[in-house]
C-alpha cells in the first residue's frame, strides 16, 4: 500500500507529540548525573538524594494505567493537554524548591504529569496521522524516548555545571508552553461521546497501591519479601475488583487476546534485558577494561543514541513489510548481541564490546517500533488510551525488574562489583548475559508461536481489524 503523504497540520500534530514523549524521558535521566550536585546544594545523603529520581518513577509506573483510562473515557487530548500543564508547572516548583522534601513531591506531581504523557502518547498516533505512516510515526516516538534518555545525564550536567542546578528543570517551561500551544491547534478535538465513561475509583485505588508496593519491593532493601507478598495480595484483590466494577479500569478481557499479551510479555522481558546493559555496562568498562569515567560515559551513550537513530529507519521497514515479520527479526538480533556479550573475551578490548551494543541497540529500535504499531493497531478506539497507558507499565516494571533481578545475577556472580578483579567482573558479564541471552530466547520463542485470531492482512501495522476486546 503506498503511504500517504503527511499534511501540514499532520506534521505540526506528530511534533506535538514527539515533544510529549521526548519531555517526560528527558527528565528520567536528567537528574542522575546531577545527584551529588543536589546531595551539596541540600546537605544530604546520596540515599536521600536517590528519591528525587525514585518519586519520580514510582509516580509513573503507578498512575500510568489509571490515567491512560481516564484519558479513554475524559478525552485523550483534553487530557494531554492537563498533563502538559501539570508536568510543566511542577518542573517550575521543582526549580523554585527551598528545601529536599519540596523538591521530592514536585518531582511526585512531574511524575503525574509524566504519567499522562507517556500514557496517552502512543495512543493519539492513530488520530494524528494516516494509517500507513503508523509505524514511521512509531518509529519516530521511540526516537524521541530513546534521545530523551540518553540525552539526560549528559545535558543535566552540563546545565547544572555552567548554569545551576535549577535550570534541569526549567529547561521544560518553555518546552512545555510550546508543547501546549502546538497540541491545541493541530491534534484533533475529542469526541464528544468519548467523555461519557464511568471511572473505576476502587480499582485504581487497588492498583496503584500494588504497583506501589512491587516498585518499592525492586528499589528498597530490607523490605523486599513483605512488599512483593502485599503487591501478590493486591494483584488477587485487583482482578476481584474489576470482575465486579461496573466500569472496570482494565477489562480483563483485553489479556484474552493473545495479540495484547504477548506484547506486553515481550515488552517486559525486552526492557529487562536493556537496563541489564546499564548495569552491568559501566562495572565491565571501568574495572573490566579500565577506562576513565568520561570514556564510560561516552561508550555508555551509544547504545542510548543507536536506538534513538534507528528508530525512523525501523519504523519505515514496518510500514514496509508489518509488525508481525518484524518483531521476530528484531528479537533474533538481541539473542545474537547478548549471547556475543555472554562469550566476549576481554582480551578483544573494547570494540568487541561496542559490536555486539551496537546489534542489540539498533534491534532494541526495530522491536519498539514494531511491537508498539502491532499493539495499537489491533486495539479498538475505546480502547486505545488503556493499551498505550498497559504498554508503557510494562516497559517501566520491565526496568525496575531488569536494575533489581540481572543486578542481583551480576552482584551473584561477582561477589561485590565494586571492589572485584577484572577477571571476576567478566565472569560477571558472560553470566548476565547468558540470562539475558536465556530471555530473550523466551521472547522469540513467544513471538512465534501462532496466535490464533481473527484474519488479517499482511501488513497488520497499516490495516487494523476490528479485535476481540469487548
């Protein structure tokens, strides 16, 4: 099918939404590299200082699915619009803050803001461009999360070393006023009969206190037996809740269809297998290999900024040829770079670590745009702020999972990272990645396995058919 050429308000709307994507990933990052500026600037510890990150991603992973069904039911733009303004004024208070526990719950209510976006984003795709360039549009939103990403560390620390601390978080004023203003004129308004739909307040209150408790279990020691038995409990009481909501949060029902499920299954493991390259990474280059601190930012970055390159080339090689031939490809290629990781001899130095990074960053790409046009495109209108608000909990649990299960794994295998010899430390990488290799072998095995639903054309990322999902 040829792709439809993009209109001038399309290309003003795909903007809008690049930015609300690139916002909230910029600040996911932009804080780390700056922590021991405010641990000086607060007199306070580095544990203390850690929450100012924490907040904010416990904010996301918690709200991001109520908000992505509030969105469903309250309208997705007018939506978009709030979470604009909230991200944007909470930036501002986090700028003005006069002391560490202001500056924690402005970046709580940032986190709100950045729930939204991340929410509602992928979701807004099929109403801001044609049909045919969803997977390029796709591509281009995975560009604009892996850039914000890995662009944070770097540019906080430039800002908060000529500029201060406080200009990290006024970067996103005028960014945001922007964003607000381009939303406004070229997304297209909500339907009318969408701002009709009950909200399933218990439901929320249930989940957001059990995701809560499972982000806690993966980030805090000591608690971390007691918090993953409350976020079991809650899971049980959650799935009782919705089977008896009037309007349930999530229909349960959406994880019948095979499509959905297994794509949030992938996303998870995935995004595991990729913090597993940010934690075992900087230890490998350092004490493995023995670069400097500025050359294991630098090596750190590429991966970060593949991902970010590759992610329109991919989105194109969707359109072309459909999501379902795609992910397999791009899960095949992770196998290849984690099991190279898995076998690397040191003795190679370190462009034998860059190649196998550089497969497993550019196939990272692919499966992101892939993956998230296969989703969307086989989930119902009224469905779609719920899928988008489900795609994003998975990948956020995916990275909490991934820093605290392959962190143990490595920690395991190297009795303490931080004062190991070289040759432990790549005992260290070869196990890691002889799991991570192990996953991501489950992952394809997953994706090929046949699903058994409706028929469909070839190129299922540009012709949705109508699902299942009630």
């Amino acid at each position: 099918m040829p792709r439809e050429p993009l209109s001038t308000s399309a290309r003003w709307a795909l903007t809008s939404l690049a930015l609300s994507m690139l916002m909230p990933s910029l600040d996911t990052s932009i804080a780390n590299a700056g922590l021991p500026t405010l641990a000086a600037a607060f007199d306070a510890t580095f544990q203390q200082v850690q929450w100012i990150v924490l907040a904010y991603l416990l904010a996301i992973t918690t709200l991001i699915v109520s908000v992505g069904r509030l969105g469903d039911g309250f309208g997705r733009r007018r939506l978009l619009l709030i979470g604009i303004g909230i991200f944007t004024a909470a930036s501002l208070c986090c700028a003005l803050a006069p002391g560490l526990g202001w500056l924690i719950g402005a970046r709580a209510v940032q986190g709100l803001g950045a729930a939204i976006m991340f929410a509602l984003t992928l979701a807004l795709v099929a109403d801001a461009v044609p049909k045919t360039r969803a997977g390029s549009a796709m591509g281009l939103l995975a560009t604009m999360s892996a850039t914000g990403t890995s662009l944070g560390p770097s540019l906080g620390g430039l800002l908060m070393t000529h500029v201060g601390w406080q200009s990290i978080f006024l970067l996103n004023v005028p960014l945001g006023l922007l964003n607000a203003g381009l939303v406004y004129r070229y997304l297209p308004a909500d339907r009318t009969a969408s701002m009709r739909v009950a909200f399933d307040y218990w439901g929320t209150a249930v989940l957001v206190l059990t995701l809560a408790a499972y982000a806690l279990a993966m980030t805090l020691q000591g608690l971390t037996l007691i918090l993953l038995m409350v976020s079991l409990c809650g899971a049980g009481v959650f799935v009782l809740v919705e089977t008896k909501a009037r309007a349930p949060l999530i229909r349960l029902s959406l994880f019948a269809d095979r499509r959905l499920s297994s794509s949030l299954l992938l996303t998870l493991l995935v995004t595991s297998v990729m913090m597993t390259t940010l934690v075992v990474g900087p230890f490998y280059l350092s004490r493995g290999l023995g670069l400097s601190g500025a050359m294991v930012g630098l090596v750190l970055s590429v991966g970060p900024l593949l991902a970010a390159l590759g992610g329109v080339p991919a989105g194109r090689l969707v359109d072309r040829f459909g999501a379902r031939r795609m992910v397999p490809g791009a899960l095949f290629g992770m196998v290849c770079g984690c099991s190279l990781l898995a076998l690397l001899p040191m003795s190679l130095g370190l462009p034998a670590y860059v190649l196998p990074m550089t497969v497993i960053a550019a196939s990272y790409a692919l499966f992101q745009a892939a993956n998230n046009t296969g989703l969307m495109a086989g989930v119902d209108q009224d469905q779609r702020g719920v899928a988008s608000a489900l795609l994003g909990l998975a990948r956020n649990l995916g990275l909490i999972t991934g820093a605290a299960a392959m962190g143990a794994v490595f920690a395991l295998a190297t009795s303490n990272p931080t004062e190991a010899p070289a040759a432990m430390i790549a005992s260290g990488l070869h196990s890691t990645f002889g799991v991570a290799t192990g996953l991501m072998g489950m992952a394809l095995i997953i994706s090929r396995t046949p699903i058994k639903c409706r028929s469909e054309p070839a190129r299922d990322s540009v012709r949705p058919a109508k699902t299942s999902i009630d």
